[in-house]
C-alpha cells in the first residue's frame, strides 16, 4: 500500500524551494487525482490540486519546471483583475509618495521633472504648467524616479549592514513594465527598483528594496531557495506576510496612463 504525504509536508516543500515566493499559492488535496495539477484564480492565487500519495519532490520538480508557465499565466489573471488608480493630469489631483499627499499645482517654471514644496500638512506638486495643459504625466514619473533613488539610496545602508552585504550595489529606480517590483542584475551589482513602488507604504518599499539586496548578498542554491529566505527572515521576519499585501495592494497604483476625460480643471 502506498503512503500518503500530510499537506504539511507539501507546503514545508514549497517553501524550500523558493519557486512560488512572488505568489499567493494553496494546496488542494486529491485524493482521486493521479497527476498534479495546478488552477490560476482571478487575481493570480495559485492552486495546485495534488494526490495525496505524490512524494513532495515529485511535486517541487513538477512546479520547477512548470515555473514559466505559471509566472505568465499568474501575470496575467493579476493584470485582468488589477483596478490601477485612474489619474487625469488636471490642478489639485493628488499623487502619494511613500504614505505622503501631493497636490498637483501649475507654474511657470521650465524644469522637466515635477517639484515638491510645504502645504501645511500635505505637499504642493509643482508642473510646468505647459506640462499640465498637455496633459504630460513625464514630469510626475520623473519626480517619482529622482525621490524614490534618494530614499532607497538612504534606506540602504542600514539593511546592506544587517545583511552583512560587504560591497555596496548602484541603486536606482526605474521603469520596470508592469509585472516587477524589482529587479537585482549581477553582472553591474546593480539594483533596480520600479517608479510605481513608491506610491505605497514605507515598509512595502523596503520590502521591495530588502527582497532585492538579499539577492545582492548572493546566496547559493535557487534564486529564492532556502539561503536566500534564511537572509530574507534574518532581517524582515514578516516578510512572507508583506508580500501577501504587496500583492494585494499593487494591484491599484497608477501606472503612468492618463485618462481622457474631463479635463476642464486641467489647468487655471
């Protein structure tokens, strides 16, 4: 008679494998199913529907090579169920940075990138008003690069040292597409981070940052195998459950799309 696996066991292996840490994943056991199979629900859960007597390296292999297949088809529920924040370019529309309230304000000024100034308790955005009249959300973007490389820049250091990362990566943010956070590129020990982050929390962006210096340290094994969760938890032990809201709450910021709508209040 053949044994069966508790689910315990599937899960402790799936975590060891670091091949599913990006995703919201379940198991499902059954017991009439001969072959693993694995369901992408709206908005990216994964489910793997697995027979019970199924060795867990049958099962990791299985996800292993079926990885690719999964980050697309995960990409895309996500993308089908996003509700990105609707943004028309227009005086007073506000824009967040890091929890912090921005309010979009015309001037006469010929600087391409958007500049922040004191509002009592919130923050003035200032565009070139040419800018805001065509309705040109590059000065915006731009602002979010230079502020958000200024805060990972400064944020760093104190991670660098408690992963006791030796050298130091380039750290810059750019524009990543819509399906990365992140990206660590080893051949320039570079880490790159997305414009977009930078609309949420503090501590999602240092998750971002933190995911992405643990690679910097470059452990052995899979990219986000054991060594490199041991780093992850060394430092962030709440890390998994960050990610969870990571997923969640990425699905609504603003991507850089402006709508064509009413657009009388653009510019006064």
């Amino acid at each position: 008679m053949t044994g069966t696996t508790p689910k315990h066991a599937y899960e402790e292996a799936i975590h060891a494998s670091g091949h599913l840490v990006a995703h919201d994943w379940s198991i499902s056991i059954r017991p009439r199913r001969r072959s693993i199979g694995i369901a992408i629900e709206p908005g990216g859960h994964v489910v793997l529907a697995v027979p019970p007597t199924a060795p867990t390296e049958r099962l990791t292999d299985f996800i292993g090579k079926k990885i690719q297949w999964i980050e697309s088809h995960v990409g895309t529920s996500r993308d089908k169920a996003a509700t990105p924040r609707e943004v028309f370019m227009k005086q007073s529309e506000g824009f967040s940075f890091l929890g912090r309230g921005h309010l979009l304000r015309p001037v006469d000024a010929d600087h391409t990138s958007a500049e922040r100034q004191p509002c009592f308790t919130s923050w003035y955005l200032n565009i070139p008003r040419a800018k805001l009249a065509a309705h040109d959300p590059t000065p915006v973007i731009e602002w979010y690069k230079t502020e958000g490389t200024q805060w990972a820049q400064a944020t760093a250091p104190q991670w660098q040292r408690r992963l006791l990362l030796r050298e130091a990566p380039t750290i810059r943010v750019t524009d990543l597409g819509k399906r990365r956070w992140g990206v660590y590129r080893p051949k320039r020990h570079a880490v790159e981070l997305h414009w977009t982050l930078f609309q949420l929390t503090p501590d999602l962006a240092e998750l971002v940052l933190v995911h992405e210096l643990a690679h910097a340290t470059r452990p052995g094994g899979t990219a986000h195998g054991v060594q490199w969760q041991r780093r992850m938890s060394a430092v962030m032990p709440q890390w998994r459950r960050m990610q969870k809201l990571l997923n969640t709450e990425g699905r609504k910021v603003w991507t850089g799309e402006v709508q064509a709508g009413d657009r009388q209040d653009a510019v006064r």
